[in-house]
C-alpha cells in the first residue's frame, strides 16, 4: 500500500481564482478548493466552474486536489457533484455527512456517472449524529464502490452545534476526535483535524498540531498558508524518530531475531508491534522527501 504524506490540507475559496492559482505554489501536501463554507450563495455557480476548469487544468504538482462541494441537501450539492465528477479531482469532499446512507448513496452515484476510478470520496465528520453514527460512517471503506478513504474533522461545526467551546486543548471535544481517529483506523482510512482559528496564535497553532499528531491524526486542514510550515514540521518525523525506527527495524531484521517477538534493544524491551510502527515511520519519511524533491 502506497503511503502519501497527508499533513497538511489548506482551503482555498473556489471563488478567488488568485488563491487557487497561488495553491499551485505553496508547500502544502493538499489543496481542498472550497465551494461551500468559503463561498457566498451568489457566487456559487461561478466558483464551480472556476474550480473545474482549475482541476481540469492541473498544475497541482505533487499536491493532492480535493474539491468540496456543497451537502447535498441544499440547492448547489447535486449540480456541485456532478461538476466534481466531470472535473475528476483526486478526492470530491462532501460537508454534513451524519450516517452511512448517503455515503453509499453517493458511492452508487459516482459508479452510475463512471467517474475516474482515480476519484476518491472523502467526508467532512461536523455534526453529533455523525460523531455517534462515526463507525457505521467508516464501515462504508469496506465497501469499494463507495470509495470512501478518508475523514475531515469539521470542528467548528462541531462547536455549534453541541455548544462545546472552543478552549486551549479541546478538553470537551477529545472523546469525539479519538473515536473518529479510531473509527478511521479500523477501516484503514486517514483522517485530518480541523481548523485553527486564530491565525495570529502561532504558538496555539503550534500546540493543536502537536496533540492532533499525538491523538494519531495524519494531518490538519488549514485556513492560511502561513500555518503550512509548521504543520508540516509537526507531522512529519523527525531525524531522531527516523534514526531509532530504522534502529528498531534492523534490530528485527538480525537473523537471529526473525522469529522473535520481543528483541532487548538499547536496555529496553522492543515488540514486533514496535517494528511495524517503525516501518511506518520510515515510510511516511521516505515519502515526504520524495515528494519534496519532485
């Protein structure tokens, strides 16, 4: 299974086309082109076209090119996925997902339109229901026609609704983020944190990254470029991390340990579990350094 480098994912209103064009600049690992939260009701129809010509037109480079389109309850969802599907971005992200239903709804649609098997289906988790219906949401993953592969944390969605506030380490919210990195898991799906707010509060910014990397999150969705650089730091492992995994690995690798599964290295008892982690580990650093040399 190939592994890309998912840290960070910026939005970028589908109505700006110079914010598009300079998406194609920035070293973020994903560009998600907005067409709902960022765009006003009368602009939505040119911010579409914008978008799909934008996705037609590539330019991208290594970044992966999601689109969000409107729920598919108001009045531009339908017309937005059926653009989303002509236009075949990597992933089409689709808001206000709160049971499984419309994701295998959604699934059949994309097989009916024969869109790109390339395209990959990805929803935005934002609403109590969601949070309570979160395993049955990733149970669709296992179900290849509805080619769901990942989860966007929609935290202040989340804020709203549930009137949880918005505090310095999201105490209210940890129960609801940890069970959707660990619906995720199960299904072999990735799943990315929501915005930070204040862009000003770079040592907040820095703080969140930290703990949604520890909490397991692959990446986190941004709203400026200047919050790039140290989400990518954040999630990417660094040299020391790099050093002990491929330590760990070749410690397993010893002909005399490949039937083992605990080696003493360095005064400690490692497991193969450990080994596995490492191998990850390694991986998601050999792909970051691929991608930066592309």
């Amino acid at each position: 299974m190939t592994i890309r480098p998912r840290r960070s994912a910026l939005y970028m209103p589908g109505s700006n086309a110079r914010a598009i064009e300079k998406a194609k600049t920035l070293p973020v690992d994903a560009v998600i082109l907005d067409l709902e939260d960022s765009v006003a009701p009368d602009a939505k129809e040119t911010a579409r076209q914008q978008v799909v010509e934008a996705v037609k037109a590539g330019g991208f480079g290594s970044r992966e090119v999601m689109m969000r389109i409107n729920a598919l309850d108001t009045p531009w969802g339908s017309d937005d996925l059926t653009a989303a599907v002509a236009a075949a971005p990597d992933i089409i992200l689709v808001p206000k997902v709160s049971s499984s239903q419309p994701v295998e709804a959604i699934g059949q649609r994309l097989l009916d339109m024969h869109c790109d098997l390339r395209t990959r289906l990805w929803v935005m988790i934002e609403t109590p229901l969601a949070i309570f219906n979160i395993a049955a949401i990733a149970a669709c993953a296992a179900d290849s026609e509805t080619r769901l592969s990942g989860f966007v944390m929609g935290t202040n969605d989340l804020a709203k609704d549930t009137r949880a506030r918005l505090v310095p380490g999201r105490w209210p919210m940890i129960p609801w983020l940890m069970n959707c990195v660990a619906a995720a898991r199960i299904y072999g799906i990735d799943v990315l944190d929501g915005v930070y707010n204040d862009i000003a509060d770079e040592k907040g910014f820095g703080e969140e990254c930290a703990q949604a990397r520890d909490m397991g999150f692959d990446g986190k969705t941004l709203i400026h470029p200047k919050q790039i650089g140290p989400c990518n730091e954040a999630f990417s492992p660094s040299a020391d991390e790099v050093a002990q995994a491929r330590k760990i690995i070749a410690a397993f690798d010893q002909p005399e340990n490949k039937g083992k599964g605990v080696v003493a290295l360095d005064g400690r008892m490692v497991e193969r579990l450990h080994a596995d982690m490492a191998r990850r580990t390694v991986a998601i650093a050999e792909a970051i350094e691929k991608q930066a040399a592309a």
